[in-house]
C-alpha cells in the first residue's frame, strides 16, 4: 500500500451546509509531487467502476488499526483529479476534531491509500513515476502532512444551517432566515421546507389573511429552491 499527500489547497475543498460534509479533490492529475510521483487521468476509472468503498481516516489511522471515521461517495474524474464528497460521523471525536481543523485551516492536506497497477506504471530516466492505472483505492485520510503543494482553495460555506432551522419559531423567523440565507444548497431548502410544512400545518387560529398569503409565497420559494 501507498500513500499520495495533497495540500487542501490542492483539493478544492467545499464545506457542505449540513455539519460533517465536505467535498474536494483527493488526487490532482499531472503534478509531480516530493516522492517523484505523477497521477494521470483515468488512473482511477478502474477503482471507481468496481464500486468498492473508500473510507476517511486521519493520518492514516488504518496502520495504527483505528477504525474509519467517514466515508467517501460519488468518486469520480474530471480533467483536474479525482473528485468526490465525504461524509464524516460527527459523533466520533477523531471526526470531529479533524472536520473542525479543516474548517479552521489548521490541517494542511489529503492523502490516499492506494494500490498502483505495476502494469500502469511508466518510470523514466530521472526516477519518476508516471502511474496510468490504479489496482486499488483503499482511503483518503486527512492529514497533517502532504507531499503535493499546488493548488488552491475554491470555497468554504456556513455550517450550522440545520441548527439555526430549528431555532425558527415563527413566519417572521422563517422569512429573514429565507431572505438572509441566500443560495441555499437542495438539502437545505428541502429542511427549510419540511420545517415550513411542519409550521404551515399548526392551524393557528390568531394568524391573519396577510401572514396566510406570506406564508404560502414563502413555500412557493422554497419549493422552487429544492427543486
């Protein structure tokens, strides 16, 4: 088994807006890193086509035998490197504590776990390694430590929107939560729509005409946002 490092930067990394989500890039193609290594695309359709899972560790906790603390879904390429999103379980502490450093910008990288196709591997004069085809993708930890220095962050988003959904206790709650909210991801709209039903469907006798057509132009929105 081997190991690839990359700096966050390099990863595209993307905060999701329900706490514990992430997404980036794991492997960036054509860039050589500090063990002589280059990536090339198509390195990782075979892997992606078994379906196999591939887990979060942190710093390679696999080797110390430590158990995964996420797992990562929708690995796939595009002409910058293998993409994909990971979902972290929060109520571990290790989880934890690495989702908060990366949202602090207190780790520095990603590295994957693989296995290379001696049959896909090109090595030049200068003792590089050119790998075409991977045997298999066995994680992509979190680490502290990376090899690849190269590229750059392209965004991070609010965390605690699910939080700050439960907190709404009324339509006007509701309507500045929509309004200052923005560009709400299709998982949040689709929370902010079943927590709109769950308020919509009290039958409160007090509300008045007005607040009922508020209330029913404010679904309409949220509707068109989770589609």
């Amino acid at each position: 088994m081997e190991t690839k490092h990359l700096q966050l930067d390099d990863c595209g990394i993307k905060f999701a807006e329900s706490e514990g989500r992430f997404s980036g890039y794991g492997s960036v193609f054509g860039v050589k890193d500090s063990h002589r290594d280059i990536i090339m695309p198509g390195a990782f359709a075979e892997v992606i086509k078994s379906g196999e899972p591939v887990h979060v560790y942190v710093n390679h906790g696999w080797i110390r035998g430590e158990l995964p603390v996420g797992k990562w879904d929708g690995l796939d390429e595009d002409a910058f490197g293998l993409k994909g999103d990971a979902g972290l379980v929060m109520k571990m502490p290790t989880a934890a504590n690495a989702y908060w450093a990366m949202k602090g910008g207190l780790v520095s990288g990603l590295s994957i776990g693989y296995i290379a196709d001696p049959a896909g591997i090109e090595k030049r004069d200068d003792g590089t390694r050119v790998i075409h085809r991977m045997k298999a993708l066995k994680e992509i930890s979190i680490v502290t430590d990376p090899s690849n220095k190269s590229a750059q962050v392209t965004d991070i988003k609010s965390m605690a929107l699910v939080d700050e959904i439960c907190d709404i206790k009324s339509i006007r709650d509701f309507e500045s939560f929509l309004r200052d909210a923005g560009g709400l991801s299709k998982g949040a709209a689709l929370a902010l729509t079943a927590r709109a039903r769950e308020l919509f469907g009290r039958g409160d006798p007090a509300q008045d005409d007005a607040e009922a057509k508020m209330m029913a132009e404010i679904a309409q929105r949220l509707e068109r946002l989770a589609k």
